[in-house]
C-alpha cells in the first residue's frame, strides 16, 4: 500500500453535507489521504503518507462531472455563431454542417481533436465527461464516434437521433427505424447510454420514445435533449421514460417543473448554449424550489456551446439562473454525477475517487466573484496530477 496525501488544504469542499458545514460539506485546514486512486479518510492537514503533495492552503473541490458533451466531431461553425451574434436564429439543422465534417475526417484526426478537447476539459477542472455521439448519423460513422469516444470515457452516449441526416429527408420514421435497428446493434457495444434530440427541427415524442424504448431494451440508460428552443413535450416525456437526465430544460412550464419534481430524473442545465444562441435562461430557481434534482454540464459542441469551461456555466448559473454558489458548485459536481447516476465522484468523501481541483483562490466564490479568470491551479484524477493522464 502506498498512500498519498493532499496536504495543507485551506478550505475543502467534500460535497458531502454530513461531513462538514453546510451543504457542501466544508473542512477548514484539511488534509485527504488517498489509497490506489481512492480518498481513505479526510484528516487534519500535516496527516502523514508515503507520499505528498502540499495544496498550500488552496481551495480545494470535487473534480467537476461533465453529464453532457458532444466532444467527438470535426470541422468548425465560428462562422455560424458569428452570424448568430449579428442577429440570425439558431436552428437544429446546423448539425449538418459538422455531420459532413465528422464523416470526412480519418480515424486519427478524429481522435486527435477529441483527445485535445478532452485535455482542454482536464485543464478546466473535469476529471469525468460523458461523450455523445451524434455527429455521424449513419451506421459505420456513429459506430466509429462511439468507439472513439469509449477511449476517453466509460460514460458514451449513443445519440443517432440528433438529426434527420442527408438522404432521409422528409422519411424522418425511416430514419428512426434504422437507429432501433441496426444502428443501435452497432452501438450497443461501444455505448453506456441512448440519447434523442426532442426538437421542432429534429425529433418528436413519438420517435424519442420509439429510440429510447428501444435503447432501453437493449440495457442502454435514457437521457433526452428536451425544451432546448422552445416549450415542448421533451421533459415529461423523460420523466416517463424514467431518463437519467433530462437536458437543456431552458422552456419549462409548471407543469414540467412538477413532472421533474416528482420524478428521479436530473434537470440537466446547460447554460453556456443559451449564452451562444441567445435564448433566456432556464429558471432554475423554481427548479430548484419545487425539489427537483439539478445539474449543470458544459454542452461542448460546435454548434450551440464551444467551451470546456465549467467555471463558466457555474458563473452563469450564479449569475443569470439565480442559483446560489454553494448549489451551483454542488450540480457541477455531484449533480452531474446523479444526472450519469454515479456515486463514486463527485464528492471527495472517503470510497469516492479522488478527483479533485485545486483553485488559486481561498474559496470556491471564486469562481463566480473572478469570472472568466483561469483558477484551475492542477486538476488531479484518481490523486494524480492530470495532465500526465490525458488519455
Ligand atoms: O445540445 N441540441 C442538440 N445538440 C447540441 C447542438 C448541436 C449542434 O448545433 O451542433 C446541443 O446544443
């Protein structure tokens, strides 16, 4: 056995309530030691170890758990967003542009610009990021997205139904069947769970819940892009569906609100796509009120959210979505690790991973009180500096 100890820690945030004060937990001058990648016991800080490495009375938090990227794709739509922010709307079918991109690029290429977002991503502080295909949207180009992604992550997301693809056009239900069917087979090996775009543009209730009653009967989990443009039937539909997650949740009625509250399924917000599409942000607060689980993930894509930064979304949802820095912490963290229904990250508690961030700050406010300032001073995965872990 060969320990390690995170030494001289000045404030940490263990995620878990009953291990300190408030909600997140907190320890003041706090050590952890860990053990073959897992955290044995938090102590005071001078606990000893076979090996150390001194937080010199820095913050200290939870890795962040990315629930939701779209990380595997080629090409780029900056000049889309460009004419976005000089007025135009945004619109689901722009996932053409990458879908012709992602099917042009070797294996290698696709590889290498995931491994770079995903080392990107690492140096932001997330040490867990669920991939979701969905830029391949036919059966060879999906397949190789999933097994592409599964080198970065146990979390993979099969995601055919993003898009009515090129040669389907107007035989939307043909397309669906072949994700039930073929797709889905090809999938299945590579993919942790099943995903659909429920979306004027994209996919309706009826075909998300043929995809997802199918994923789920090939023992995939459900999520579901759901009330990202405009209200609609995603949420409870989700709900129904017993998803993990439902994501965007940035057009929601009280009557969503209830269905989410009543349910297990995570409110998955995604605020960094509203900041780039220019919609309103989701009222998290009623979320949050009514007893709804919350979380917030950063969305990297092309299209709608090119960011790795978590610290972003946590400023905004301080910021715009009205919740307080102690909950935004908690859902880039814990929560995202409920939106993937894990219980082994998120939280530095003793059985967990340690996955931590180690901030240039006294505090976790930081991050929302110093926007846009790159805090992350080392991101460590399983106790080891990440950088050296990248793939
Ligand atoms: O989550 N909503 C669907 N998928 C992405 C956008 C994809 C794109 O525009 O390329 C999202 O925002």
């Amino acid at each position: 056995m060969m320990t390690t100890v995170v030494d001289h820690i000045g404030l940490l945030v263990t995620g878990d309530a009953s291990l300190g004060e408030g909600p997140l937990g907190l320890l003041r001058n706090a050590a952890i030691v860990i053990d073959d990648g897992i955290v044995i016991s938090l102590e005071r800080a001078g606990a000893a170890a076979d090996q150390r490495i001194d937080a010199g009375g820095r913050c200290v938090i939870p890795g962040f758990v990315d629930s939701h990227t779209h990380l595997v794709f080629a090409g780029d739509r900056g000049d889309e967003f460009a004419a976005r922010m000089a007025g135009a709307a945004y619109a689901a079918g722009g996932i053409r542009t990458t879908v012709d991109a992602t099917r042009a690029a070797t294996d290698d290429q696709l590889t290498a610009l995931t491994a770079g977002r995903r080392e990107e991503a690492l140096r932001a502080g997330i040490t867990t990021v669920e991939i979701k295909s969905g830029y391949g949207l036919d059966t060879y180009h999906e397949e190789r997205c999933l097994e592409i992604a599964s080198s970065f992550t146990t979390d993979t997301t099969f995601l055919g139904a993003h898009l009515v693809p090129p040669g389907f056009e107007g035989r939307a239900d043909d397309y669906v069947h072949l994700v039930c069917t073929d797709m889905l087979a090809a999938a299945r090996p590579h993919a942790r769970w099943i995903d659909a775009f429920c979306e004027t543009g994209a996919f309706d209730a009826d075909q998300c819940r043929a995809v997802l009653t199918a994923g789920k009967a090939a023992g995939l989990g459900a999520r579901l892009h759901a009330n990202q443009l405009g209200p609609g039937p995603g949420v409870q539909l989700a709900v129904e569906l017993g998803c993990a997650s439902a994501d965007h949740c940035t057009h929601l009625t009280g009557a969503d609100i209830d269905a989410l509250a009543g349910s297990d399924t995570v409110a998955t917000f995604l605020p960094a796509a509203d900041f780039c599409t220019r919609q309103p942000y989701p009222d998290a607060r009623r979320v949050i009120d009514a007893g709804a689980s919350v979380a917030l993930a950063t969305n990297c894509n092309p299209g709608t959210s090119y960011t790795t930064s978590m610290s972003f979304c946590i400023a905004l949802a301080v910021r715009e979505m009205h919740m307080t820095i102690d909950e935004a912490i908690a859902a880039a963290t814990s929560g995202g690790a409920g939106a993937l229904r894990r219980t082994d990250v998120g939280r530095l508690s003793p059985g967990c991973r340690a996955d931590m961030v180690m901030l240039d700050a006294p505090s976790y406010t930081h991050l929302v009180y110093r926007p846009g300032v790159p805090l992350i001073a080392a991101t460590l995965v399983g106790g080891v500096p990440a950088m050296t872990l990248a793939r």
